[in-house]
C-alpha cells in the first residue's frame, strides 16, 4: 500500500535562509511524485513533479527537489526563504495508472521569519 | 485558458441537511476529482468523475454522491449531513484519469456544519 510521510508538521526558517520540507513515500510500483503549495484561502498549486526522468526536478519560485529511490524520500529544498514561501506543503504519491492512488501527506506548515 | 472555478466558497449547513457543491473544470480536461480536507490534514480522495461515469471512490460512505455533465463540469451532493463533514471540499480537474497528471486545483467551497 502508498503511504507518504511528511516528517515536520511546521518548519520556520528565516528570510533569505534555506528551506527544507522531508517527504518519505512507500509504493509498489514506480511512482509519481508532486509537490503542491496551498496558500490561505487558496487552491493547491503544483510546485513540481517527479516521473522517472531525471532525479533532481526543478519547479517554481525557486523550489526543487531531488528523488532519492534507496531512501525513499523526494524532499523540497529553496536555497533563499522569501516572505510570499509562507504556505502549507504537500507531498503526494501516485501511481500512473490508478485515480485512487494519489495520496497526499498531512503537510508542512512552512513560516518565514522576516 | 480558464482554471477551476468552485461555488459557493462558503456555506452553513445543519445536521441532517443535504448540501450540493459545484465546480468547472478547466478548458482541455475532461477528468473531474473530489477532494476533502480537513482542517489541519491533507486532501483525503473522495471520487472520481470522467466521462459522466463514476471512475473510483475513495473511503467515503453512498450519502456522497456526484454528477459529470457533458461539458464536464461536476456536482459533488452530500445527504443527510453529519459534523464531520465540516471541511473544505476541493475540486481537481486532470486531462485525464492518469495518476501521473497534474491535478488542477480550484479554491474549494468550506462547508460548516452546525
């Protein structure tokens, strides 16, 4: 069975800091990976997504992140914090050829101190 | 092109009351997705609409329903509510079933139940 595991449920990092959101996964079968951002009062946004092409994805504003197979994680990295980062991040598996199989993790609050 | 667009983004229900929640889908999918979220918890998978017909159903009990209409805009209908079901219920609209797609996010419509 798919589970994902998002190991911080807040993280606060100050402006112009690195910011870094841990998601481990568990799947079956070789898996989707995305990173979606919500902000207050706001639909999810894809950041990213990962499917078996290159290991190290980059997305927007800035945001990355890199597929580690033997450790199961794709964890989200920023080199510099700003102050619009303040949001609430997912990380979502998924298997390519199954609707029910998009699992989302519980989030990471991410703050950003100015 | 057009995003997903939700109504009504806020409503108050009382137990035992049915609610219906509408959403768009955006210009190009012909796949609709139904989410609810909690607060403080990810996006829990409710079902799937493509091509009017249901495609899947998460963990969710028969008083959730839904429609797909032939320009594949969706209705989510929620019988004899309960306050559990106070959420924010977003819909995702995908150019397919693929789990591999992008979900395209609309803002969600926050139900309060009393």
């Amino acid at each position: 069975a798919q589970s994902v595991t998002q190991l911080d449920s807040h993280v606060s990092v100050s402006e112009g800091t690195p910011v870094l959101l841990r998601c481990n996964y568990s799947s079956s079968y070789s898996p989707s990976l995305f990173w979606y951002v919500q902000h207050p009062n706001k639909g999810l946004q894809l950041l990213l997504k990962y499917t078996s092409a290159a290991t190290l994805v980059k997305g927007i504003n800035g945001f990355e992140a890199e597929f580690k197979k033997s450790e199961t994680s794709f964890h989200l990295t920023k080199p510099s914090a700003h102050m619009s980062d303040a949001a609430e991040y997912f990380c979502v598996v998924s298997e390519e050829t199954s609707y029910d199989k998009v699992i989302f993790g519980p989030g990471t609050s991410l703050s950003v101190i100015p | 092109e057009t995003g997903v667009t939700q109504s009504p983004t806020h409503l108050i229900k009382t137990r035992g009351q049915q609610v219906t929640l509408r959403c768009s889908s955006q210009s190009g999918h012909n796949t609709v997705s139904w989410y609810q979220q909690a607060l403080g918890q990810g996006p829990q998978f409710i079902f799937q609409y493509y091509r009017e017909e249901e495609n899947g159903r998460g963990n969710f009990p028969p008083r959730f329903s839904g429609l797909q209409f032939p320009n594949y805009s969706s209705e989510l209908n929620v019988n004899a509510l309960e306050l559990d079901d106070s959420a924010l219920y977003l819909c995702a609209s995908s150019l397919d079933v693929s789990g591999a797609n992008v979900l395209t996010f609309g803002a969600g419509s926050r139900l309060t139940v009393l």
